[in-house]
C-alpha cells in the first residue's frame, strides 16, 4: 500500500522509542517519604503499605544514608507521635526538643548533601485528628487561631536543618505567615513546598494508619479541597505564588492530571506531584494478586505525572524506582 505517513516507524524497536521519547524520568526527580518513631532498632512495616515501614531515628539514618547511595537527592519525613502526647492545640509540634527535629537533626547531620522536607499540619500532633484547631463547641476547624502554630512549627524545622518546609495544612494565608516567620529568624533560604491543591481524598487512608493520624470526627472538607473542583485550584495557585511559595504542589496525583497540567499552563513556580499512599497500595495489593506487572505499571504511573507537567514527584516507588536505574 501507498502509505507515505507511517508512525510505526517511529515506534518500530526499543532503541527508537528511547531516542525520541518525549518525557524522561529520573532518580533526581523523586522524593521519598519516610516515617519515623520513637525506639531504638525499630524497623515496623505498615500494613497497608507493603515494603513501607516506620522507622527509629536510628534506622531513619540508616535508610536516608541507603537512598542516597542509590541516587535519591530528597527524602520527606513524618513523624509518628505518641497518643500520650498528643493535645487539642498540639504543643508538641512546636517542641524543639520533640521526635520530629530531633529526626530532621540526625539526618541533616548523616547526609548533609541530602535534601530534607518537614511536613506542616497539625494533625499527627491533635488529639483530634485535624490539621487545624477545633473549636470545641460547634466543631470548626479555626484558619486563624491555627497559623500562629504553624509558623513556629515551621521555624522549628527549619531550625533543626529542614532543606524544604511543606505546608499540607490547607489553611488560608499560612505560606505567607510561614514565610514571613522564616524571615525574621534568618531562614531566607528555607524554601516552601507550598501543598497548594491537596483534595479531600480518599486515597490517604494508608498515610493516616502509618501516622494515626486520622480525624476523631467529622473530615476535612471545609479546608482541603473539593475533588470536584479545578478552576479552584489556579485560586489556591496565584495565591500561593503571591505569599511566597516557592514550589507548588497537587496532592493526590493520579487522579489530578489534569489540575498539574493545568498548573504547568498557569505558574513558573516548579510544581510537586504527591504519589499518595492510596495510589502506591492498590499498585501492590493488584500486584501481589498477580493482576498487574507492578513493576511496569509503577514506571508508566510515574511517568504520567512527570508528562502531564510535575517537575517533582514524591513518591513511596522512590527507591524501588532507583533500585531499577543501577
């Protein structure tokens, strides 16, 4: 047949594809989220999270120095508070002397070529579950009684050696108060991760049974955001941009293609993709059934986000993903 157009060709063996593929995704675009605890020589796997565990700070080093071996250049970290410390207006996240500086501190020390981001939100920390204060009588998650909190515990963080700050709060005008804390106590080159579109989710339920973390009543609807919604999100975007943030992020990531695409069309801010725990669980429990190459359908997952515009993906695959590049 008289074909002249064949786009076959273009397809026709592995080394053509590589030469003209599109998007490429590397190590040095990963970042590893990692949870730690209390203890000595604890390594506990989370159930729902096969091959994820919650390390002692012990261990945590141990693991941060493993990362960088393979390549990782970032490592996010979250920490699992007692019960027993944990209060309705969260006192221990602004505890220099708590198990989340102390973990920031002792990796910073270890690696100090390896970037290190500290979350912001207040939920590990509350005795109820909410990244906010609640107001006891009517149940409202408080904005502005809440981003005083978060500005210190910001500081902290940045005190113990956080490369990057995370804010996942969602509270409104919390980057510019963060920024503006940094500021004043010489942290001018702390950047600001800003979780600028994180959705009310259901794909974070494996993430709330690593930390415990989950609300004790009601959700989180009236501050992160609608699912529903996009134009929403470029809002949170030029906001975010106008208080300082100096990357932003969409959190869940496989199904917000859209809005990161929609994100790389309307900022010059790098843009984060969080691979939440959801995402990474059914990706194991479908593999493990043998219903899915989960090694193939890790690559072609986060590939999607890097060509939908992420320039940055946090994700639990991170070092199965670097284990692969060697």
């Amino acid at each position: 047949m008289q074909i002249t157009h064949r786009p076959r060709r273009n397809r026709s063996s592995h080394s053509v594809r590589d030469l003209i593929a599109q998007t490429r995704l590397g190590v040095e675009d990963l970042i590893m989220p990692l949870f730690f605890c209390e203890g000595t020589q604890v390594k506990q796997p989370i159930t729902s999270m096969p091959g994820q565990f919650r390390y002692s700070i012990d261990n945590l080093v141990d693991k941060c120095r493993e990362l960088e071996d393979l390549g990782v250049k970032a490592v996010s970290l979250f920490p699992v508070i007692e019960e027993k410390k944990k209060t309705s207006r969260a006192l221990e996240a602004i505890n220099s002397e708590g198990l989340n500086p102390r973990g920031i501190a002792a990796v910073k020390e270890a690696c100090p070529d390896l970037l290190v981001m500290a979350d912001v939100a207040l939920d590990p920390y509350s005795s109820d579950g909410h990244d906010g204060f609640v107001d006891a009588q009517t149940g409202e998650i408080l904005n502005d009684e809440t981003l005083e909190i978060l500005a210190q515990m910001a500081l902290v963080e940045a005190q113990a050696g956080a490369d990057i700050i995370g804010p996942s709060d969602m509270m409104d005008g919390r980057v510019s108060v963060i920024r503006k804390t940094l500021d004043s106590h010489g942290s001018h080159n702390t950047l600001i991760m800003s979780y600028t579109a994180k959705y009310a989710s259901s794909f974070y339920g494996p993430f709330r049974e690593a930390l415990d973390s989950a609300p004790k009543a009601g959700d989180k609807k009236t501050y992160q955001m609608d699912f529903r919604n996009s134009q929403e999100a470029i809002r949170e975007l030029k906001l975010d941009e106008r208080e300082g943030a100096d990357i932003v992020m969409v959190k869940p990531g496989l199904s917000y293609l859209d809005i990161i695409q929609r994100f790389s069309e309307n900022t010059e801010l790098p843009i984060a993709a969080y691979n939440v725990s959801g995402e990474y669980a059914m990706v194991k429990a479908a593999a493990e059934k043998g219903w899915i190459d989960g090694q193939e359908v890790m690559l072609e997952m986060l590939t999607s986000f890097k060509r939908a515009g992420a320039d940055i993906i946090l994700s639990y695959f991170t070092e199965e993903f670097a284990r692969l590049e060697l």
